[in-house]
C-alpha cells in the first residue's frame, strides 16, 4: 500500500477521539424509591461511568413528557420531566460531568412534539389558530387518510381530530404529531430552544429522526416498493440539507459541540450530504445497517460475518476524509449486544462481550457504549404480553396478534429476541432486590432475574470483568491515535467466523482478530503476516508474533504490527 493512503488526512477533534456512554435516564438509577429512574440517580453514579474511561454522555430524553413513548414525545422542552427530578437535578448532574472532565450531550427530539405540547393544545383548536400552521393537517380524501403513509407503531401515519375535522401528521404514535419543518416560526422554535440549553453548557446534541424533517412535496402515497420500509421514503425530503444548514447557521456554528443524527431511512450514498464537513450540516450519524443485521420487523434474523464485514467495509468507502462516521452495535431500540451478535449462554457471555467491547473500540468511527453492555447485561426473558411496556410492541401486539396475523406464540419469541424492552430493563447495581436499580417493590419495568450474577458491584471488583475489560480497551483506543484515525482495511472478507482487520496511522499499524464463534480456530493470517506484539487478549492468552493463531472460541486480540 502506497504511504499515501495511510496519512492522516482527518483533522483531529474531540468529538473525533471521544467514547460516547449512552443513559437511558428512566432504566439507569432511581434516588428517591420510585421505580424510576432520574437525574439524581444519574448523578450518583457519575463515578461508575467516569471509570469506564468515556469523555461524553449523551442523555436519552429528559424533557417533560406524558411518556406514550418514554419521553421521545416532549411536552415542554424547557422542562425537566417530574419523574426525573427539577431543573436543579439537572443543573448539578451537568456540573458534576464537567467536574469529572467529561461532557454532556442531549436528546433532540423535533421531528414531532407530544400531542400535550402546548403547540398542538392550540394547533387542534381551531383552523384559523396561529398555531395551526405548527403541524401538518389535511382534510380527509375521498373519507379517508390523506394519503396511505403507515406510523413505524403501527396504523395509518393520521389521525382524525374532531375539533376541526382534519387529519395531522403522524410518523410514530398518534400522540407524537409531527412537526411542520416549512414553517419558519417552527424552526425559529426549535433553535431557540437549542440555544436553551446550549447556555447552560451542554455539549451538543444527538438528534432524533432528523432525516424526517422535511416532508415530500404534496405528500404522495408511499409508493408498493416501500411499503415494507417506508423510512426511506419519510428521509431525505427536499428541504433537509436547507434547515440542517440553517440550523448550523443559526445555533451549531455558535458553540463547539458535537452533533449526531440519528439516521433512519438515510442510505450510504446520501450519507456524505449529510456529514461531508464543507457542507457545515452534522458531524455524523448512526447508520442503521448493522443493527438491521439481527432483525427483520419483530423477527430475530440469521446474519453472517461477512455481511457484517461488508458494511463496515462500505461505510469506510462511502466516507471519505471530510466525512465522519460513528461506531454503535446496540441501543434503547435494540436488543441487548451480547444477545444480538454474541452469543449470551453462560460459557461464552463473558468471552464474547469482550470480544464486541474490543470490535467497537477498534473500529473506524466515534464509539457509543450503551448502559448495560459494559456489563454483558442480556436480553429479558419475556414470556408474556404483560411484561413489555413499549408502546411499539403494544401497537404491534392489537395489530398483528389480536387480528389473528400472527400467533401468540410467534410473536413472543421474536420479541424475545428483537424488543426493545430487552435494553430497556434497569441497570443491575448488586446482588440486593431488583439489582439495587430501585428500593421500591417494583420497578417500572421489571430487572432481569439474571442481576444476581451480572451487576456492577462485582464486576467493578473484579479483575477480568467484562466493565473493567471495556475500561481497559477504552484506555487503549485513547491512547493509540490510530484506532480514531488509522485507515481501516479489512483483511479477509469472506472467512466466515473470523473478523481480521488493520488500523494504520503514519507508520504505526494495529491488528485485530475477532473469532466470532465457540469453536477453536487456528487462524493463517492472509498474505503471509505476521501478527505482532500482542497488547490485547480477551481471554488472557500470551501467544506472541505468530503466523498461525491458536484462536479459542470468542477469543478477541489486538497486535501492534511494528514495522
Ligand atoms: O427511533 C427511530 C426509529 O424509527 C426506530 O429506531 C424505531 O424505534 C423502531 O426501531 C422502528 O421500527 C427514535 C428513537 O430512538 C425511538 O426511541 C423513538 O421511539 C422514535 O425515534 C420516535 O421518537
Ligand atoms: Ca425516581
């Protein structure tokens, strides 16, 4: 490879080198014995998160909301959600990150507000209201929808409102209306309220569905080859890069903060037009291809290791120097990642998070760590309809179960597998009642029975744990400038249970081999390599500068190549 392609061409920045921990404030620590948890809570385990090693958080919702879907339906965005605590909560939680050297980053949810947001109050009261232009309604057509857009919760995107006998707009829940983006007073809205917060000192935002924003001229029905994946058809409208620049415009260009849009319905090709830095739009956003791997609708899916490597490899062709890219395998609409790409029997758990732990921080991307994986928490149980509280599955249950689609029992083992309840169980504290999440009785959403083995009390103790292992990769990928900005190669494609790929910067290359499977492997490094000093094993092993590797099952190594 000419030396060229090795140089760094990124310009370094510190949302470029961070490690991002992911809080679901409502699963992460309840202070004061509701069942829920809050920004106190948050703030007493601000220790726990420190150690890890990460440099931002970013806070799931924590705005005030009626919680049809856990706060990503805002009522007040100037509020604190009562069941999260006050604004002092939040004023100190903030002080305390910074105190500790890290930064924080919020939630942005404004594609669509709560239908209880004092916008949509005034917005359904009357077709003349100052608000009404705030949404989007339209009459109905020929007695029905306005067009045959579907809600990712299941029904038709509208809903009738008697007041004034329209239809609004809604992509998710009919308590979430979307949010009309041409009208300039709502943009106005929206940066005003950015600025809100951004002087109070938070440090950026990750921005909810932001891809849906602008809506396609006339609102034509979803054409039958998106029937089945409608976000591609929601994403992307005519006037997306426009807001988004006068956004950065406006607010961004402003501060020195990070930003990351959650990029449902965005392919790879458009990717560049949103984070390309001469366009001045986002820094970056999570593509959804990875985490699609493992689910098809509420079904569980088979994928493959070349097909995870296919994407990664994609992504590294489809940005080039000016873009940037984030690295994430789980989240609060995912299931668990040591449930989804590992394998979480209690032989190989350990092994194989650490493994994913040594996958995520390697990679070419800024990392997001979400709450629990540091632990190796695992999917729920699920064994009946009552235990879930999403309002996705809900919906999804009356419209597919209860019409006689699917079985009972059908759908239940793809939740098992697919829902994203499974992430949002409480975190598992220690071994006392309910994990230590809660001194109520019962949680809002019951812990895992499995928290009296995984928790963090033990596993901050002890020394191979899978939270001190994260600890430790997230040092290493700290301290080695390559793993944020080497180029990435991926060294063999097609093996089908081992992952092997190189990060070089300048003259420094770092290897990493993955055995993605149970079984022993002796691994040939391809093109006749050898692999190095050895900095890391998952599973302690000290083989050294070897052609051939002895991989054990799940076993995961990181060498320094020197050249
Ligand atoms: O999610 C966007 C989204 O459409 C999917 O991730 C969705 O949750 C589901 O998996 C699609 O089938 C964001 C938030 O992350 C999610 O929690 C919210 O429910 C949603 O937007 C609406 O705000
Ligand atoms: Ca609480």
């Amino acid at each position: 490879m000419p030396s060229s392609d090795n140089d760094n061409a990124y310009q370094p920045k510190w949302w470029k080198e961070a490690v991002v921990y992911h809080v679901y404030p409502r699963s992460f620590k309840d202070s004061n014995g509701d069942g829920i948890g809050d920004l106190n809570g948050i703030a007493s385990k601000l220790d726990y998160i420190e150690r890890l090693g990460v440099s931002v958080i970013w806070l799931s919702p924590h705005f005030d909301s009626p919680n049809a879907d856990n706060g990503y339906d805002v009522r007040d965005y100037r509020k604190v959600m009562t069941d999260f605590g006050t604004m002092a909560d939040f004023d100190a939680l903030l002080k305390g990150v910074k105190q500790r050297n890290m930064k924080l980053i919020l939630d942005l949810v404004v594609n669509h507000t709560s239908d209880e947001h004092a916008w949509f109050q005034e917005s359904r009261k009357s077709k003349e209201n100052p608000y009404r232009d705030y949404y989007i309604w339209r009459p109905a057509k020929y007695e029905h929808e306005p067009n045959n857009w579907t809600s990712f919760f299941s029904g038709p995107a509208w809903t009738l409102d008697p007041a004034t006998d329209e239809y609004y707009l809604h992509l998710f829940a009919a308590k979430q209306p979307d949010l009309n983006w041409e009208n300039p007073k709502v943009r106005r809205e929206v940066y005003d309220l950015m600025r809100f917060w951004l002087d109070k000192g938070v440090d950026g935002f990750r921005m909810d569905v932001i891809p849906f924003i602008s809506k396609r001229e006339g609102l034509p029905d979803l054409p039958p080859e998106y029937l089945a994946r409608p976000q591609f058809f929601y994403a992307m409208g005519p006037n997306l890069h426009e807001y988004l620049r006068e956004m950065n415009r406006e607010v961004l260009s402003q501060y020195d903060v990070m930003t990351v849009g959650e990029a449902f319905g965005v392919t790879l090709e458009q990717t560049p037009s949103l984070v390309d830095q001469r366009r001045h739009e986002l820094n970056m956003i999570f593509n959804f291809d990875v985490v699609l791997l493992h689910s098809e609708g509420v079904r569980r899916r088979a994928w493959t290791l070349p097909e995870l490597k296919a994407i990664y490899t994609s992504e590294d062709k489809a940005l080039d120097t000016n873009s940037w890219n984030t690295v994430f395998l789980s989240n609060h609409d995912n299931p668990r990642v040591v449930s989804a790409f590992g394998d979480d029997s209690p032989a190989y758990r350990a092994a194989s998070a650490k493994l994913l732990a040594t996958m995520l921080l390697t990679l070419k991307g800024t990392p997001f760590i979400y709450q629990g994986d540091e632990l190796g928490m695992t999917n729920y149980p699920f064994t009946s309809i009552e235990q879930f509280d999403d309002i996705q599955v809900k919906n999804g249950w009356k419209a597919e179960v209860l019409t006689g689609k699917v079985t009972a029992d059908e759908y239940l083992a793809g939740l098992r597998g697919t829902s994203r309840d499974n992430a949002r169980t409480p975190m598992q504290w220690d071994g006392s009642p309910n994990g230590g999440f809660t001194t109520a009785d019962k949680p809002w959403l019951a812990v895992n029975p499995n928290y009296t083995e995984i928790n963090a009390a033990r596993e901050v103790q002890e020394a191979g744990s899978i939270y001190n292992y994260f600890a430790e990769m997230v040092e290493f990928r700290r301290k080695t400038p390559a793993l944020a900005h080497g180029v990435y190669r991926d060294l063999d494609p097609q093996h089908a249970n081992v992952f092997a790929y190189t990060r070089t910067l300048g003259s420094e290359t770092y290897l990493v081999v993955l055995n993605f499977s149970k079984n022993d492997t002796d691994y040939l490094l391809p093109g006749g390599i050898e692999a190095g000093t050895l900095k890391i094993s998952n599973l302690g092993s000290s083989e050294g500068n070897v052609a051939v590797l002895k991989l054990k099952g799940w076993e995961a190594r990181v060498y320094r190549q020197t050249p």
